[in-house]
C-alpha cells in the first residue's frame, strides 16, 4: 500500500454473521443499525483471559465465523475497505490495548471511555491483496500514529479555528527522495483516495460516536467552545496528536455519559462498524456517501464542529410508520425525519447546495409571498415556510424548497428512483439559474402578482366589508371597472358590458374555435335515403304483385318494414361512412369542433382545478394489475402538481371487504403507503346490506360519491363552529379545512356503523377522472383536460381515444387489439365530421357539477344516486342523461395511444362484454315484456328522442342500438331460410332470403369497411399505412368468425332482458391465466353448451336432408348454393368459435 492508500480504522470487527437487529423502543426511533455483541456470537470472557489494562477486566475473544465451503460468511455484504480493517484488527486481537466495543456496560466509565478513546487508531497496515500488487511491503511506508497536519509555512494546526473533535487528518508523508515528481493523473488519483478516505474516517467515527451514545449531536445556538456540557465537549489539545487523548476530555466525557446515562439499562452501545448492515443500512451510506462525494449534496457531519448551516441526510421507510436516517441518530434530522413520517414517502433527502442556495438568494429570499417556484410551463416546485410543513406538502411534486433551512428536499416512493428524480431536478435548477432574471420572471411574475392581490383582497376586506368601494363619474353614474392586459391597453370588463353584446361575443367566438361540422349529418342524411330506397323498393314488390293478383292481404307484411329498417341502419351507415373516408375530406380530424378535439387546448394560466382519479377495483391482483395502473396515474400527477394543480386518487374498493384479513391488510397497507384514499362497502347480505344491479361497478361507485357528499355537508355543519374559535384577524386556510375534514370523516363512517371502510382524503374535485383497474394514462393529461374543461363550461364529459394495453400478446389478444383500435379510428373519424361523442366508461374526464344534476332518488332505498344501478350499461345512461341536459359529450384524439386500456384475455371474457353491451342496449329501449301493458318504451328511451339531441346524432345513436339486434337474430334467420328456400315453402316475393343478406354482409363489412379503412390510413398519412393495411388483411378471417359465432350468445342475452331473466357475468380477468387442451375442454363445455349441442346437430340435420335418406320430394339438393353457404357459414362460425379463438386450446402442456 503506498502514501496514500487507504486508512483502516481500527475499531473495525473481525467479520461475524449478521443476525436480527436489535428492536425499536417505544418511541418507535430506531435504536442502532445493528445487532448487540452477544447476539453477533461473542461469548463471555474466558476465566484465564488476560487483564485489560485500561478496563481492568477480562477481555473478549471474536471468534472468525466461515461457512460450509471456509468462505467468511459477511464478505457478501461488508465493503471491502471494512473486510480488511477487520482482518488486521484479528492479528490484533490478542492485544489488550485494542478492546473492541462492545458489551461495556459491566465496566466503569471511565474504562469505556478510554476505550472508545483508544480505539480511534488507525493502521496502515497493508493486506494481502495490496501487498501482493504493490511487490514487497515496505516497513517504512506504514504510518501506525498520526498528527495533526500543519499548513505550511505557518506552523498552525489545520482547522484550528474550528472545535477540534474526530477530525482525522491525512497520514504523514513518507521520506521520499527529492526528484521527478509523479505525473499529474497519478497525483489526482492519489489525492482521490485520500479525500475519500477521510471521508469514510469522519462518517464512521461518527457514527460510531453517536451509537455509543456519549453526548448528544447537536448544541446549542449560544454554546461556547470553553462550555463542558453534554452539548460541548471539552476540546483536546492541540498539541496531541490523535493517539494522545486528553485527560481532561475524558474525564468530562466520562463525567456526562454517568449523568446522561442514569437510571438507563438500555442504552445504544457502539457495535463494530461494518457488521449487521442490512440493506436499508448500505443503501442509505451510499446515498449519503454519493451525495457528499460527488454530488455535493449533503455536508458530513464531523466530531466538534458547530455548524449553522441545516443539517442534511437521507432517511429511508424501514416499515410503516418508521424510516431510518443517516447520518445516524443525528438529533438535527429529528423534524426532517417526523415531517417525512407523516408524509410517507419511501425515500426522502434533504439537499443543501450552491444551487439551491443561489435560488433562494436570488428568487425565493426576495419574495416572501411566493408559495411555489416557476421553473417553467411544466415544472414549478412549492415553497414551504418550515420543515414541519412537509407533512401536508403536496407529496406527488416529490419536492420542496424549504425557506426556514434554505435547504431542498425531494422524495421518491422507490429507492432507485430518488437520485435520477434529484438530478434531473438539479439540471432543471441549474437551466433555470442560467436563464437569468430577465428571462425567469416572466414564470413567476404571475404567481407573484396572484399572491400579492390576494393580500391586498384580504386587507380591503377586512377595513371595509361595508362599503362598496364604488367609482363614481361626474355626474354621479358608477363607472365601469377597467383592467390592463397583457400589452398595458386599458379594456372595460366583459360583465360590465351589454348582456346581449356578450352573448354575441360568446357565439362568434364559439363558432370560430368550435364549429359544428356538417359532415355528419349530411352522410347520415344519404344513409337515411338508402333505408328508404332499400324499403321502397320491398313496396314496389308488394305493388307490383297486388296489380297482377289483386290480393291485399299481402301488404300485412309491411309490419316488418320497421323491424328490417331498424336493424339495416348500422349497414346503410357504414356504406356511407366508408364512401365518406375515401372520397370525402378529412381534414376535420385534424382539427376542433364542437363534439371533437384532435389539438390540444391552449393551456390556461391561471389556478388549476383540483382532479380526483376515480379507480373502482374489485378483486384483481394488487401487484399485477392495480400497482402498474397506480404507478401511471401518479407520474401524470407528479407532471400536474409541478404545473401547479392538485389530483388525489379516490380507490372505490369493492372487494377489500370480501378479501382475506391478510390481503385485504396488505391492499389498505400499499394505499396508505401511496397517499391513496379509498372507500370501500359491505359484500352483499352482510348485515342486511343489498348490493343492487347485475353490474355492480355503478353501485361501487354511488356508495363512494354518497359518503364523499356526506363528508361535504358535516363539514359545512362543523366550519362555522370551528371559525368562531379563531381569531378574528385569522382566515381560514387549507389547514384548517383539514382538521374540520378529518372529524367529518369520522362521524360519517360511524353513521355507517362500521359497514363502510375509508381512510384518505376523499373529497371530489371539480374534475373528475374515471379509469380502469388496468388502464395506463400519459404523464401529460390533466392540464390539457382541465383548461379545455374551463375554456368550453358547456362539456361534461371528455371521453379519450384509446390504445391498447396487452399483457399477453397471444393471437386472440392481438386480434381484439387490432379490433379495438379499428373503433377506436372510427370512431374519432365520425366524431370529427360532427357526430356526438360516446361516453365509454373509462379513460374519460367527468365534470362533478354536472353529474351531481343528474343525481336522482332510488325508490327501492331512497338513497340519492347518480349512476344508475338498474342498467348494464351505465355509462351510456349518463351520456344521454346529460346531453338531455344540455350538456355535450366530446371526443379527444390530441393525447394519440397514450391512453391505454386492457382488452379481454380469453374468448369467454370477450362473449361477456359483448353481452353485456346487448343486454344493456335492450334495456335501454324496451321494457320486459311483463311490463308491456304500460308501454314497451322506457322512459329514457322516449326522453333521448323527445331531447334536443341533434337529429342526426339520435338516428347514428340508434343505428348502434340495433346493431346488436342485427347480430342477435343472424342465426333464427339463417335456420329458418334453410327450411323455407329448402324445402320451396311458398313466400311472398317481398321475402329477403339469407343468401342475398350474406353477400351484401361480406360485400360491406368485410370488403368495403376494410378498404376504406386501409384508404383513410393512408389520407391520414398515418405511419406504416403499408404495414397496416397487411394487418387490416390478415384479421379477416378472425373477425368473420369472431362476429358470426356470437349471435346466439347476443341473442340470449337481449331474450333474457325482455322475459326478465337474472342474467349474470364473472369478473373480466385481467391477469394470463395459462392453461392447456385438458383444462379447456371443459370450460369450453360450460359455457358454449348451447351453441355447441345445436350446431352440433345441424351438421348431422344438413348432411340427411340433402341425402338419399329424404324422400326426393322433400330433399334439398346439395348444389343450391343460396341455402348452404349462409347456413354452412353460420354454423361453422358458431362451432368454431370456442377452439379456433382459443389460444389455450392448442397447448397440449401436462
């Protein structure tokens, strides 16, 4: 080892095995990183131990531990440097002079202080690794003592101005011979290691110090260097160097560790530095050891130094309610460390830099009134006026300037994440600080003047809240206020204007940023002329038959002209819609109208909405599904908090009370560990409870909004109250709303008695967001959100386009995938031509206002609600429920894919969704047929077409309604054509047969649909348009099979809603269950039966009816084509479906 190799400090154990640490007090602070000497495997001393001269007691013997293999069991986690003090101190250990700390409490105090003393040697002894890459070990390299190091030329002791303490200084120089120096690279290298290895002395001296507990940390403000006192320790000489203790200093220390420690058995004792690290231990000495090192983040603490500046360290979650902080057990940390509790982040450092120290010089320290630092557009971090309030800051900014200390602190919730979140901060700091003045005042100067009205508002008030403070003009008329904008022009107040002028302003402005887009009803209107000629052309029939035979009668089949306009509306849309995307324009997708947006709103700049992210969940898995949607929503909010908003999640948990007590624990343990709030209610039939409704995502939802009102009205009840106990200068603040919250809470879930669980802030802001359990958000939405909800107050809902979120990227997945961004294309297109938007229930911003005007009263319970239970498909109920209102619902494409939703996973999930859909549209319009002596139409259905809904958007409406009708009665047509056209049953000429059907489905929406949206692609200028239009190909056959096979699942579900049958569904999954061929075969059986027995048996029925086994009059000749293709097709599809779409089916896997 040469000059400058690295220091070992001696109280450095042999290495033994790490066993359990030793617990916490009852204060719940940690007592010591680690483990006590007689649980580490150090036994009492042997009756023939040697004298200790010093302790005047038998010493301890450290017995090296290896495992089965002779390897140390403890070099896979102490650091190498520790590894090496600890075997030299075991050539050592024989000698009484160097006792180890330890067990010392049945020695004097005198004995252990001048151990504790002694033991602060160090040895540069070289090992065996050095020795073997430095050649021969040189005997007079090695410096075993040190002194103190003198400045040249000046005969004074380095840091003599400061306490001296444990401030080690650098080996003395070895007698070289003069001559060529070394190269300047080996010197810098050299001069690394010295400054890294007086780094290491003073941080593991300290904390060897603090946990051995002989005085306090900290001092006081006025304390002296001559003061002896816990807080001072009397200073050493000098004179001495590091070997040569004074006396004095440890007859005083002695002197104040007896009175400190009376009465205490257990207190801390110094354990050998370097054994019973555990990871949360290594993690935060490197985090420390980086942040001094290199990032010059942290100031080291050192031994007899005052310092004035804030204290600065690292402090780590070790569980719920306790976090670690390094420097260890430094007294200053103490409120960080509190403050941080409270707020509960995993990780939390406290940073005290130039850079920090010149933003509050030069921005913060100026402005006392300012509250948050403008970095840019996207970034601004809040100022708080003392460390204490961290415990309410904004948690999702992950940091704050903190004026009292001058210091920055910024939190992650995971370890590896705070460093990267630091730097990218600092280089943030360090663009905004060479910006200049000039530039970054344009930032804050909006906060700053907001701020500053918002004092003065405050003080007029309170001198004069009687008068009127009224302008009055010559002749006594009160003149109209006048503002400045931007540019200095002076311009009179909209409000003090004409009302009609305003109305007039308001409707060109309107009509230039948003116009309503004709397209839409144009093509609609061409479509509704297709149904009439396709209708028309079925009377021209029935006319030309009635002219030759005169028979009337037949003109009785017009009572199916209705039904068969019904359920051709969807395909004379889609023949329109497909011409449309391939000769008409398409710039409107690129632009705003009324019920669409593809560019994003201007952002406003003014106070940002308070957003609360909606999450019903119900039973999937905490870690595969709800902790990566969790994980999205808090970078979206983490970018909205630094622009200067706010967003709380509000978990609505309906299955938290149907979990395992260990589940459920650890569900409520990572919300609270995440700042999420969440309500959670009774399963169905406990204590009377009813959870109504076949889809219980309404329901799960009502309960939370009801509860989060009846916070709002105890806490109007309790506000006034607890104003009056203020003082009358005192205005009320977040702070005090907070604690009015908090009793609220408690005396709403205890009117509950004890059948809701909730925790957590759960208010609703005036924006809503309701997503999935697995559904990812961009990290940039609420802002665009919240501006184009406060620019257009006529917009309740903002429903975003949506990609896809695929886990498991088998072809059915990929098929549905490729499916749902097929909608998702179309859709945007027809809401861009100026076709009202859908509201599809999730990845949508909701206006709380206006859903609380759609709030009803249940007459089962009496219980106000605003989604409604009663139906399957809640969200289209509010969507129409609103836009009955006046309220208009609006399609967003400006966020792209970034929106992200889970598909179905199995073939079985997919027939669920897609009957619940058809279930839900069948309640929508009819009653049960039970309920037909009052009328077949609901109630909404008759108030959606009586609405000002445009017309056009109520027959586009209805076109989807009937599409699932469509599909649901494919198969009866089919079968029953096969008998009719079979065996020549005579019919009207006004029949339609199923072959003319079949080729004009095939022709629409597997040849027309697909190449217009191969054409549109390609318009669009949509990147890889070739590639595309490959896939747009491929998933032919998926989607005929796909559509075909589901009609009689369609079927049963739209029959089950009109006789009144319960019908349920099974939770989606949303994680890859993996099976194989004999798990599968009887699911398949389950579910499909009823398909699979009758399709079964139409193959055998068509096989006899066209063969030699039927009488020739009644056979039905195999070349008719017109019969056996649609009925071969659908029978097929109905067959196929449950193994071809089967991904599992096929894995023969034991």
């Amino acid at each position: 080892m040469g000059i400058f190799g690295k220091a070992k400090p001696a109280f450095s154990p042999p290495e033994l095995p790490v066993h359990e640490p030793v617990p916490a007090r009852a204060t719940q602070r940690r007592v010591s990183l680690f483990p006590s000497l007689a649980s580490i495997g150090l036994v009492e001393p042997d009756a023939d131990a040697p004298i200790d001269p010093v302790t005047r007691g038998r010493t301890f013997s450290g017995e090296q531990q290896r495992g089965i293999n002779g390897r140390k069991l403890s070099q896979a986690i102490v650091p190498a440097w520790h590894r090496k003090a600890s075997e030299a101190l075991a050539r050592r250990d024989t000698n009484p002079e160097n006792l180890r700390l330890g067990e010392t409490t049945r020695y004097n105090q005198d004995g252990m202080n001048n151990a504790f003393y002694k033991s602060k040697l160090t040895i540069d002894n070289g090992s065996s690794e050095e020795e073997d890459s430095d050649g021969e070990f040189a005997p007079d390299r090695l410096s075993v003592t040190r002194k103190v190091r003198r400045n040249k030329g000046k005969g004074k002791a380095r840091g003599s101005d400061a306490l001296p303490g444990w401030e080690a200084g650098p080996p003395l120089k070895a007698k070289v011979k003069k001559g060529k120096s070394k190269d300047k690279k080996s010197k810098n290298r050299h001069r690394s290691k010295r400054v890294m290895r007086r780094l290491d002395e003073n941080l593991d001296a300290y904390n060897a110090y603090a946990q051995n507990g002989l005085v306090p940390l900290t001092r006081s403000a006025n304390a002296t260097r001559d003061e002896t006192s816990a807080l001072n320790p009397p200073p050493m000489s000098i004179g001495n160097t590091i070997l040569e203790e004074d006396e004095n200093m440890v007859k005083s220390a002695s002197h104040t560790m007896s009175l400190n420690t009376a009465g205490q058995t257990d207190h801390p004792r110094a354990v050998l530095f370097g054994d019973g690290f555990d990871a949360l231990d290594v993690m935060a000495d490197h985090i420390f050891r980086l942040g001094v090192q290199k990032k010059k983040w942290f100031k080291a603490p050192r031994m007899g130094v005052r310092r004035n500046d804030a204290a600065t360290g690292v402090t780590i979650r070790a569980r719920t309610g306790l976090y670690r902080t390094f420097p260890v057990d430094y007294e200053a940390l103490k409120p960080f460390e509190e403050a941080i509790t409270r707020l509960n982040p995993e990780v939390a450092i406290k940073i005290k830099s130039d850079i920090v120290g010149t933003i509050f010089d030069t921005y913060i320290n100026p402005s006392p009134s300012m509250n948050e630092l403008v970095i840019d557009e996207n970034t601004r971090i809040q100022i708080l006026d003392s460390i204490e309030l961290l415990a309410r800051a904004r948690k999702h900014q992950y940091a704050a300037f903190v004026r009292s200390e001058q210091v920055l602190v910024v939190w992650a919730d995971a370890v590896e994440n705070v460093i990267p979140a630091a730097e990218a901060l600092e280089e943030s700091l360090i663009q905004f600080i060479w910006q200049g003045p000039e530039v970054n005042v344009k930032f804050n100067l909006v906060m700053l003047h907001d701020a500053k009205n918002r004092e003065d508002e405050k003080e007029q008030e309170r001198r004069d809240s009687q008068n009127s403070n009224e302008k009055y003009g010559i002749d006594g008329v009160v003149l109209p206020e006048l503002t400045a904008d931007d540019k200095g022009s002076v311009k009179t107040k909209e409000e003090d204007l004409d009302p009609e002028d305003i109305a007039k302003r308001e409707m060109r402005r309107k009509w230039r940023e948003r116009p309503v887009m004709m397209i839409a009803p144009v093509s609609d209107g061409l479509a509704i002329m297709l149904l009439i000629t396709i209708i028309s052309l079925g009377i021209r029939t029935l006319l030309k038959e009635y002219l030759l035979d005169g028979k009337p009668m037949r003109f009785v089949l017009l009572i199916f002209a209705p039904g068969l306009m019904c359920v051709a509306t969807f395909a004379a849309m889609v023949v329109i819609n497909s011409a449309g995307q391939i000769f008409g324009p398409v710039r409107q997708v690129t632009q705003n109208s009324r019920y669409f947006s593809g560019i994003a709103p201007k952002r406003t700049m003014g106070e940002l909405a308070h957003v609360t992210v909606k999450l019903p969940v119900y039973k999937e898995s905490l870690e595969e599904v709800i902790m990566p949607t969790v994980e999205s929503l808090k970078a979206a909010i983490t970018t909205y908090e630094r622009q200067g908003g706010s967003v709380g999640i509000l978990i609505c948990d309906d299955g938290l009370q149907l979990l395992s007590k260990a589940e459920a624990d650890k569900r409520r343990r990572f919300y609270f560990d995440n700042n999420l709030a969440y309500v959670a209610r009774p399963g169905h039939g406990v204590d009377g409870f009813v959870r109504k409704g076949r889809f219980k995502k309404a329901g799960n939802m009502n309960y939370a909004a009801a509860l989060s009102l009846r916070v709002e009205e105890i806490m109007d009840e309790l506000r006034p109250a607890a104003a009056e106990k203020l003082d009358a200068d005192h205005f009320w603040n977040e702070l005090d709303e907070n604690d009015i919250y908090d009793a609220a809470l408690a005396q709403a879930l205890e009117e509950k008695e004890g059948k809701a669980w909730a925790a957590g802030n759960i208010r609703i802001g005036e924006i809503i967001l309701i997503v999935d359990s697995d559904t990812r958000v961009p990290e940039d939405c609420f802002a665009d959100a919240v501006s184009e909800m406060k620019e257009s107050p006529e917009v309740a809902i903002i429903q975003h386009a949506s990609g896809v979120m695929q886990v498991a990227h088998h072809f059915f997945e990929n098929g549905v995938a490729h499916f749902t961004r097929m909608i998702q294309h179309a859709i945007s297109y027809c809401c861009a031509s100026g076709e009202v938007a859908p509201f599809v229930g999730h990845n949508a911003f909701l206006r709380w206002s206006a859903l609380q005007e759609c709030m009803f009263v249940d007459p089962d319970d009496g219980v106000n609600k605003i989604w409604s239970e009663d139906h399957v498909s809640e969200d289209f109920q509010i969507a129409v429920t609103l836009q009955i209102k006046g309220y208009t619902v609006r399609w967003a494409t400006y966020s792209g894919s970034a929106f992200e939703e889970g598909v179905s996973l199995t073939v079985d999930d997919e027939i669920n969704r897609w009957q619940k859909y058809a279930f839900g549209c069948s309640e929508l319009v009819f009653k049960p047929i039970k309920s037909w002596f009052r009328g077949p139409i609901t109630p909404l259905f008759h108030g959606f077409v009586w609405s000002d809904i445009p017309i056009h958007s109520k027959f586009s409406i209805c076109g989807y309604i009937f599409s699932y009708y469509a599909i649901s009665i494919a198969w009866l047509t089919t079968v029953g054509n096969y008998f009719i056209e079979g065996f020549n049953l005579p019919v009207d000429g006004y029949y339609l047969n199923s072959w003319k059907i079949t080729l004009v489905c095939l022709t629409i929406f597997t040849g027309l649909s697909n190449l217009a949206y191969i054409v549109l692609r390609y318009r669009l200028k949509v990147p890889d348009s070739s590639r595309l239009a490959v896939d747009q190909i491929k998933w032919i056959p998926y989607l005929t099979i796909f559509f075909t096979g589901m009609s009689m699942p369609l079927s049963a579900a739209t029959v089950a809603h009109l006789v009144g049958y319960n019908m349920t569904w099974s939770t989606t999954v949303k994680t890859v269950e993996k099976s194989n061929f004999f798990l599968q075969l009887p699911i398949i059986w389950r579910r499909f039966w009823p398909q699979l027995s009758f399709f079964g048996l139409c193959v055998p029925m068509m096989v006899i009816t066209s063969g030699s086994l039927m009488p020739a009059g009644y056979r039905i000749g195999s070349h008719n084509i017109e019969v056996f293709v649609p009925m071969g097709i659908i029978t097929a599809a109905h067959l196929l479906y449950p193994f071809a779409l089967n991904p599992w089916f096929l894995s023969f896997s034991f």
